[in-house]
C-alpha cells in the first residue's frame, strides 16, 4: 500500500497538537477547579433515553427550540449518544437510523447525502455548506458535530432556493458551555491500519458568561482497497459569550484538510461479477489499434476469474487532497416582549487538487462564500407569530476541471497497473488547455480556431465564476384552536450570476457571461392534533432552484452563455405523515407517504426532470437501559417523461462476442455515450424497499450491547435493467464496558456475516453499466475513551 510521504510530517503536526490541547485542558481545569464547584463528566453510552428523537431540540430550518412533533415533515434526529453506538462516521452511515438514504459511494469519498433518491443538500447550523458536485467532493468530518438532523424534502423558504431537493442534512455545531466544564479523549484502531484519535474539551471562562470549546481529530486509516488511504486533520473551535439574559452568541470554527483516494470500485459490472464474483479479463482495443483506454474500444474476452473485491480502479500515483475553513456566527436577543432577532453569519473557504492517471482532473484554486442571514421574528400574540429573514450570499469559485477522456470499460484491472493510465494524444491536447506542465484542462469556454463554424476544444466544469444571492423570506405560524394549527412560507430570491473562461486558448479572448433572475419558493402545511398523543400534518411546497457545478459554481456552456435552464428548475413537494409520541411511554412512531418532482443536475451539465413517491416510517423505543430504532422505506423513483444518460448503453456494449460462452457481446464499443429518449423507467441504482433496524441493552450497569442491521431489496444497477444488485443485508454488532465513570471502552464489527454487497459508485445512474463498488468485508474497530 503507498502512503503520501507527507504522511509521517502530519502525524508528527497531529501528535504536537494532542499532547498541546492535553496539556492546555489539564492546566485550564486546575485553574479553573476553585471556582468552579462541579466538573460534569456525561456518559454517552450508559442512558438509554437519551437515544429517543423526542428529547432533541431542532433548531434552524423551520424556527429554534422545536422538537420532532412540532415540525410538518419526515424528520430524523441523530444525537451524539446514537452517532456514538451506531459508530456513525460518513453521510452513509445514516441509512442505519433514517429511512430513505440509501446512497451511492461517491467514487468512495461521500461528500453530499442521498434523501429519497437524489442527491440532498449539506447544511451546517442553517447554512449551505460548499459541498461536491454530484456527490463526489470533499469527505466530512464529524468532529465538529454533535446531532445530525435529516430532513425529507426541499429546503425550507428560510433557507432560500438551492440545486438539490431531495431532502437536506443539517448538522448542528458542538456549543461551548458557560456552566458545565468537561473533556474527553478517545482513540480508536481498526483493521487495515486504521487509526483515530480525538480530544474534546469544553471549559467555563467566565460562569455563566463565557465558554470555549476545542476539539481535535486525527485519522489516519489503511484502506481495504488498493492503493487507498485517507489522512485528515480537523481542528475545531466554538466560544459561547452570554453578556446578559436577553442575548447570546455562539461563534465556532473549523479548520480541514484531508487527502483521500478516489476509489471508482470494479469495472465491467455483469451478473456474474454481482452473483459470483467473476470478472472478464482482457484489455480493451481501440479502433487504431492502440491498448490505451479510449472512447469505442472493444474487449475480446479472454478468460473469466474470480476478482479480489480489493482490486479496485485506484491508481497509486493518483492525487486527492483538499483544505477548507469554516466559520460560523449565531447571534439572538430578545429585543422586547414581542420581537427576537436572530444574525447568523458564514464564511468559508476551499481548495481541492484532484488530478488521476485516467486522465480526470478537478482543481478548485478557489472556492469563497460568504453568508449572513437576519431573523426577526415577531409574535403578534400567544397564537400568531411570523418571522421575516433578510438573506445574502456570495459565492466564487476558480476551478479547472477535465473529464471528457476518461474510459473505464476497456481496462483490465487484473493486468499492470499502466493498464489503468490514459495519457493523452497530441489529438486530444490540442482540445485542452495546459494548466501546468503535464496537466491538462478543459477551456472554461468554447472557440472555433479553425473557423468552420464548429467548437474545437472538450468542455468540462472549468470556471471563474461568481453569483451574488438576495433574498427576502416570510414564514407566518398560526395556532388557531389547540388542536388546529398552520405555517405559511414565501420566498424570493435574486441572482446576480457571472462567469468567465479562466484558461482561454492562447490568441482567444476569454468568453464572459452573465445572467440575472428571480426564483420563487413557497410552502404550506397544515398540523392538526387527534389525540394529545397523534397528530397528522400535510405539507407542500414549490420552488425554483438552481443547477450549479463544482463547489457551486456556474460554467458557460458550450455557446459561451449560462444557459436559463440551469435556473427556475422546477421541484414540488406534497408530503401527509403522522407524528406519534405519547408523554407517559418510551415510544416515538411516525410515518409520512410524499410525492416529490424535482429535476436533477447529470454529469454533462443537463437536466433531467425526477419524480418519487412512496412510503417511510419509523419507530423508536427507549428505557432507562434499552432502546431500539426501525425504519423502513419504499420509495418509487421514476424518470418524469424525461430523458437520461450513461457512460455505455450497457456493459455488453464494450466486448465483442468471440467468446460468447463467456458474454454474448455487441461489439459497440466502450464507452459510447448513450442517451436514452424521454421515458418514465424506474431510476437506476436506488432499492425501491430497504429496512433498517438497531438496539441497544445495559445487561449490566456498566455493560453495554447492541446491533445494526440493514435490508435492501434488489434493484437495477443501469437504465435498461441488464445487471440487478440482488437483496442485500449487513449486520453489526457492538459492545462497550465502562470500567469507571470515566473510562470505557468499545468494540465493535461491521458485516459480521461477512457478506459481499455491492452499491452504485455514482448518484444519477451515469456509471451504472460501467462500474460498481464492492463493499467491505467483515472489520472490527476497538476504541478506548477517558472523560477527565
């Protein structure tokens, strides 16, 4: 396995800064022991109540302080004593808890969740965060987060038009403490060399004024996969200042960086490889004769082999690495009896280097956005209340991006690694632009060098862009009888968007353009109580929202404009669902049936237009010394009388049929760009059922078990239905042993069954007749905590 050799440098900076903040926290504490007369040390694993979703307040996307009976929407919080037991550590980790986030791998570097078939939008303390393009970006740290909220649907109109619509996950911050002073260190090791250690320490600087929270991470794990490893750093800070009783303002950021491996699984995905791990070996050819992986080449096969689900499409001198920081500001005062006001301010920055010896390339030299967001909110009385938000957000990116000569069929992944590697014909060069010597991009415009009125470079999501966001948001609640209550939503949005080539061909004048317009939300839901224990609610909404590309940037398309289609997309939302959670019993259940239109960004740049409808429910059980989670979904997600595309029409296209004992090939060639005409076929790569279920027991006061398991029903890999993932199940187990209140320690094994599943390497169903990723085998985590 190769290692970056910066590797040894960071774990030199990460150890420095452990044994720093250790040192800090120790000192702090006994400085501040005298006047502080209780140091409140919490044990995450031992009350099983706190797994409940009725004890989590939900502050941010429909008002602050609510609890999951009080929102009209298909919610699910994840507190940190449940990300904690169910070891949650990626956006995919959540499927185990919410229902209807089954997600693709995202080239096995998840940046974005899955909610009801689509991409969804990342959220932190109600803002957007820069996030991938198409699920394949930057990995999240969790080391700033103590609750994930997943929230079915569109965005709310205090959150403004966005591009993914699906649902959204709102991560809320770690908050320092200005009463309560703790801190804990954990480390963890797994298999394949995988190592993670952490220390958070919150302290009171002035009681019941000020506080400050630090948290550390460090992970550096060995991968189960070829040449694949992941190295990250996460520095995070928050400060709690509360001068009198009528304000506060809690101010936290995060510093990142990380290199990881783009990881694009097994190629040539038949049934055989998904029933019984056979893959066809033998490299592609093109047309001219040539063995490096290009557009139309075709496989002859030559034998069929068992495949080692290790032998994935990485490449050990590929490059991936990215750094981002992060701010955020959340100001509230109570201005008077009737009025609150609520700032909250964001900031971030990014920078990202992906350069692979396929040929792919994505840089972001530089990705800035700033937001702030003003919330009053006013109550008329008891019954009425409306809030009115004042929105701007500014974006820019700087990005060179190149992916119009990757090939993924024709490379036989059991021959020599120089079977993977694209270098590129002085053909294709002449279509790119040389960013640095050796690295070649695409122009962020198109030109006609030889005047024959025809387009001469490759255009991919190279860009210098920026857009400038103004909104303007009124929500208006009502409680009209104890039982009968309603919100009201508007929105309108303003965009003031600019792009230009940041690469033009040398003689060409950079092609610019720009584009304003004007985007409308609105929603409406009605909550109406049955019992004091069942309430029912309805919801809709509408909105019109963006398609943007890397780091939420805008390109130019191939005429040299921004095209309108990539605004005013329209997606709708109409949501029914009842909210059980009785006052005198452990139990939470609710259940929602939605039907959702949406459209969706594919990997050139077009939209397709998506409709879902189905089913969700979920049920939680907690005690003092018990608790249990199920949910489960169905969820039918069908191409709305609109178009798609793949890579290849199927996986049959890239052989020939000289060996049709082996594979009755069509000899198209691979890859062959395939659009498919207008239709209503069911979306490739999503399960139409899935079930999850999880609990936990303290068999004894100190000991505690629990488990995990997910189903999921087969479903198509591609369009047209050639290759099925059949169903599909993984069990985990965990136990954790407190050998005094403050120290505990935790193992657990993930697909103890050792099952070999598989899942689509890509959101959209581009990939599915190409690639697929072969999930881990059964792995065990040990993880040693101690509270001081």
């Amino acid at each position: 396995m190769r290692r970056n050799s910066s590797t040894p440098r960071h774990s030199l900076v990460a150890l420095s800064i452990l044994l720093s903040l250790f040192c800090f926290t120790v000192a702090a504490q006994q400085t501040t022991e005298a006047s502080i007369e209780v140091i409140k040390v919490t044990d995450s694993g031992s009350n099983a109540s706190l797994m409940s979703p009725k004890e989590a307040l939900i502050n941010g996307p429909f008002g602050d302080g609510l609890t999951i009976e009080d929102i009209p929407r298909s919610i699910t919080p994840i507190s940190a004593q449940m990300m904690e037991a169910l070891n949650i550590t990626t956006l995919q980790d959540i499927l185990a808890v919410s229902p209807n986030t089954y997600a693709a791998t995202g080239f096995g570097a998840p940046s974005l969740p899955t909610i009801r078939g689509q991409l969804g939008e990342l959220l932190q303390d109600g803002v957007r965060r820069q996030a991938g393009n198409n699920g394949f970006g930057v990995p999240l740290s969790f080391n700033a987060i103590e609750q994930i909220d997943v929230v079915k649907g569109p965005p709310p109109v205090l959150f403004g038009t966005s591009q993914r619509n699906g649902g959204f996950v709102n991560l809320q911050s770690k908050r320092a403490s200005i009463t309560e002073q703790d801190s804990q260190f954990s480390v963890s090791a797994g298999r394949w060399d995988s190592y993670r250690a952490q220390i958070d320490t919150s302290m009171v600087l002035v009681k019941n004024k000020s506080g400050l929270r630090l948290s550390y991470e460090r992970i550096d794990n060995g991968d189960f996969y070829d040449f694949s490893s992941y190295q990250s750093d996460s520095l995070y800070g928050a400060l709690l200042f509360v001068p009198d009783s009528d304000s506060s303002w809690n101010i936290n950021f995060e510093y990142y960086d990380v290199q990881f491996t783009d990881n694009a699984g097994i190629n040539r995905p038949t049934q055989n490889l998904i029933d019984n791990g056979l893959y066809i070996t033998g490299q592609g050819v093109q047309a001219n004769g040539s063995f490096i992986p290009g557009a139309g080449a075709i496989i002859s096969p030559t034998a069929q082999i068992v495949i080692d689900r290790s032998r994935v499409f990485t490449d050990p001198d590929n490059i991936n690495n990215a750094t981002t920081f992060l701010m955020h500001s959340i100001y509230r005062r109570q201005l008077n009896d009737r009025i609150n006001l609520k700032n909250t301010t964001y900031y971030q920055h990014l920078e990202r280097e992906g350069i692979a010896q396929n040929s792919f390339v994505e840089i972001i030299d530089a990705a800035k956005t700033a937001q702030n967001r003003t919330e009053l909110a006013y109550s008329w009385n008891d019954n009425q209340q409306s809030i009115l938000a004042i929105d701007v957000r500014y974006n820019s990116v700087l990005g060179y991006s190149q992916f119009t000569t990757e090939a993924d069929a024709p490379i036989d992944l059991t021959g020599p690694i120089t079977n993977r590697r694209i270098p590129l014909t002085n053909t294709q060069q002449d279509r790119l632009v040389e960013l640095r010597p050796g690295v070649f991009v695409s122009p962020g415009g198109q030109y006609d060098i030889n005047g024959d009125g025809m387009g001469d470079f490759s255009l991919s999501d190279t860009t210098d862009s920026s857009s400038l966001q103004t909104g303007l948001a009124v929500q208006h609640d009502s409680k009209w009888t104890d039982d009968l209550s309603t919100s009201i939503g508007l929105r309108l949005d303003y965009y003031d968007v600019n792009a230009q080539d940041p690469i033009a061909p040398r003689g060409q004048i950079a092609a610019y353009d720009s584009i304003n317009d004007m985007l409308l939300s609105r929603q409406i839901s009605v909550t109406y109580t049955i019992t004091p224990s069942l309430t029912s609610y309805l919801a809709t909404s509408y909105n019109e929202a963006t398609s943007n590309s890397m780091a939420g940037g805008n390109t130019l398309s191939g005429d040299n404009t921004i095209s309108e289609l990539n605004f005013a997309t329209d997606n709708s939302l109409f949501e029914v669902g009842l909210k059980y959670a009785p006052d005198d019993s452990g139990w939470y259940i609710d259940g929602a049936w939605f039907n959702q239109k949406r459209s969706q960004r594919n990997r050139d740049g077009s939209n397709t237009g998506i409709r879902s409808t189905g089913l969700e429910v979920q049920a939680f059980y907690s005690a003092e010394r018990f608790w249990l989670n199920a949910g489960y979904t169905y969820v039918d997600v069908r191409y709305d009388n609109s178009g798609a595309s793949q890579e290849s029409r199927q996986v049959a296209d890239a052989f020939d049929n000289s060996r049709p004992d082996i594979i009755q090939g069509t000899a198209l060639g691979s890859p062959n760009f395939t659009p498919f005409p207008e239709s209503t076929n069911r979306l490739q790569g999503i399960p139409q059922q899935s079930l999850g279920l999880s609990a936990g027991v303290n068999i004894k006061e100190h000991w505690t078990i629990g488990f995990s398991g997910i189903y999921t029903k087969s479903y198509p890999l591609d369009f047209l239905a050639t290759v099925m993932i059949r169903d599909q199940v993984t069990l985990n187990v965990n136990t954790r042993y407190m050998f005094s209140e403050r120290l505990a320690l935790r193992f657990a094994l993930t697909n103890i069954t050792n099952e070999k599943n598989w899942r689509p390497v890509f959101e959209g169903g581009f990939f599915g007749s190409t690639l697929v990723f072969p999930e881990l085998p059964i792995h065990g985590e040990v993880k040693l905590t101690y509270s001081f």
